[in-house]
C-alpha cells in the first residue's frame, strides 16, 4: 500500500500466482533468474525452487542463495525437471501457475503482461502466453521475437501441434492450476518434449489459449552437450510413440496421423540423428561412444519398423526408408570397427612402448 499526496490510498492485489524453478547443478544461472523474478512488476505470491538432487556443493549455494535473496527451496531426489516441477506445484496454492528454467530469466513485466492477457471472463481457460527473447548462453541478446516464425499462435488446431513443435514455452507462459492438476502435470517420463505434452493434454481436455505478441521472458539457448543430445533423442522417442497411442489411424474419418502428421515431424529428425550420431567424434569414452552410436541406430530401427507396419504409408516410402537404414547401419557397423581397430593399435602400441 502506498500514500498518495491527497491522503488517498492505493491497495496493490494479491497477483495469485506461483513461480516455479527446477533446480539442477545450475549455481552459473540460478542468481540471474531469481532475481528476475523478484524483480517484477508485479510480484508473484509465491516463489519456489526445487533442487532436483544437485550435488552437496551446488545444494549449498542454493540454500545460501535463497537465504540471501527469500525465496523458498524444495529439495528432492533427481528424478528430472517434470519431476520437480510437479513437486513445485503440489507444495503451492496459487490459481495461476508460472515455471521457469534455471537458465533463462523473465523480463521484467512477465507476470503483469501475462496477467493482463488473460480473458475477462473465460471458465475454460487453460494458459496464456507471450513471444520471447532468443539470447546466448550468457544473456546477451540474438533477437526480440520469435514466436512469429514457428507455427500459428494461439493454438486451435490439433493438427498444428501434431505437425509441428509447439513453441510454448512454460517459461513463457502462465497456466491456469485447474487445467494443469487437471491432465496430472507433466509426464516425468519425459526429458525433452514434456511442454509440448503438457500443452497437447491441456487443449485434449477442452481448455481454452490465449497469446500476446508481447516478449515476457529471455530464452538462453546453449550448445548441446553429446549426453543432452541422446538424452533428448530418447526423450524425442518416448513422445513419438505416446503420440501414436493417444492419435491412432481412424480409416473411417480418413485420419491417418501417423503418415500425414508424424512422419512429417519426426522423420528428417530421426534420420539426421542417427546419420550425425555415427559420424561424429565425441570426447567421450570410446565405448560411451560406441554406445550412443548403437543406440541412435537402434532408435532409427524401432522407428522404420513401426513405419513398416503401418497400412497407410506407402510402399515406395517403406522401400526407400529400408535401404536408408540399411546403409545406415552398415556405416555405423564399419566406423565402428575402425573404432576399435583403432583403439587397439593404440594400447599395444602404449604396451610395447614399457617393454
């Protein structure tokens, strides 16, 4: 509250809402994205960040940081940042529901841009969201929209969000809590692809969307470490099938979604992991490398016979997909080969050079 020069009284609302950080070994960032939340024009009522089982050192930054700048810390078990962010929501009570990542940070009229997008009167909300900066790792800033260039917003067709990646960002985003409990939260099974699940469950189930053009939060992206990019690979995977289950082919309404949506989305994908996983060098392990390798193709495989099993794809496609995977596989097998002949040659040499 707040006195004005004619005695008269200014009484600030309650904004009811709770933000939410997965926190993991992310001491670098943490600081910067804390404070971009205390920082807000309008403040959240509730401010939460889950340690998902980081180690004893970043743990103790956390908890000091939090102890310096007030906000609440969860600590919990890894498990992954669905997880903790399931965690965060059912340890808070506010009606609107704001995530963000530990390396991205909001701009400063985040919640009230978002607050004010939403509707007057909508029972069937489910979210709103906003554009966002694209920036470096270090913050420093690429470009001041994005969201323009990738798929219609809002979204009102289940098409677009089978076709293509949605673009909604929880970072950029304020979710209403009746629609998240609603669908249970994210799937923790997920590590990669679980905002675009989320999001998917959210319109299946009738709730309504709502964007505004306006940048609300600043999305640091960094280079993909070879872990992160079989992590997201597998993750990728896991929702190409759960899409499968929950979007079946009905030949009757001519609706066949795995040849006319899915493949369409996922196929170059897969394809290109598998043909970049086998030629790359990593500064892994050799046989971490091997491993990752295998199982890029692996994933490559599993994928092409799902594809092969399926009536409305045609011939030629299932041909032409069998020679690739094919030739594919018979490149992995002979670099890996050289691999290891390779390895090999290295310790008898190491060996010979003591004897």
């Amino acid at each position: 509250m707040i006195m004005l020069e004619n005695n008269s009284r200014i009484t600030f609302q309650k904004s009811n809402v709770v933000v939410i950080i997965p926190y993991y070994n992310g001491s670098r960032f943490i600081e910067r994205s804390a404070v971009s939340v205390l920082n807000q024009t309008v403040k959240p009522d509730e401010f939460i960040v889950v340690n998902d089982g980081s180690t004893h050192t970043e743990t103790a930054f956390l908890h000091d940081l939090a102890k310096r700048l007030r906000f609440k810390v969860i600590d919990k078990e890894n498990g992954g940042q669905g997880s903790a962010r399931n965690l965060g929501v059912s340890k808070s009570t506010a009606d609107y529901i704001s995530f963000l990542d530990q390396d991205d940070f909001y701009l400063q009229t985040h919640i009230e841009t978002l607050l004010n997008a939403r509707p007057r009167n909508d029972p069937h909300l489910g979210w709103v969201y906003g554009d966002l900066f694209e920036a470096e790792g270090d913050g420093g800033v690429v470009r001041t929209g994005m969201l323009a260039e990738y798929g219609a917003h809002p979204k009102q067709n289940i098409y677009d969000l089978l076709r293509n990646d949605m673009f909604v960002l929880p970072s950029a985003s304020l979710i209403a809590r009746k629609a998240f409990e609603a669908v249970g939260g994210f799937d923790p099974q997920f590590m990669g692809y679980e905002d675009d699940d989320l999001f998917l469950r959210i319109f299946r189930q009738g709730y309504t969307n709502y964007f505004t053009a306006v940048p609300v939060t600043v999305w640091c992206i960094h280079t993909e470490s070879t872990s992160y990019g079989i992590r997201m690979t597998r993750s990728r995977f896991k929702y190409f099938k759960k899409l499968l289950s929950m979007f079946p082919d009905d030949s009757i309404k001519k609706r066949f979604y795995l040849r006319d949506v899915l493949i369409p989305r996922f196929h170059g994908v897969f394809m290109g992991e598998a043909i970049n996983a086998i030629m790359r060098r990593e500064k892994s392990s050799p046989q971490m490398q091997a491993d990752h390798k295998n199982e890029f193709v692996d994933i490559l495989k599993e994928y092409s016979r799902i594809i092969y099993q399926n009536a409305a794809v045609s011939r030629s496609f299932k041909l032409k997909l069998r020679a690739q995977v094919q030739i594919i596989s018979f490149q992995s097998r002979i670099l890996l080969a050289s691999s290891q002949y390779a390895v090999a040659a290295k310790r008898r040499l190491f060996q010979t050079s003591f004897h």
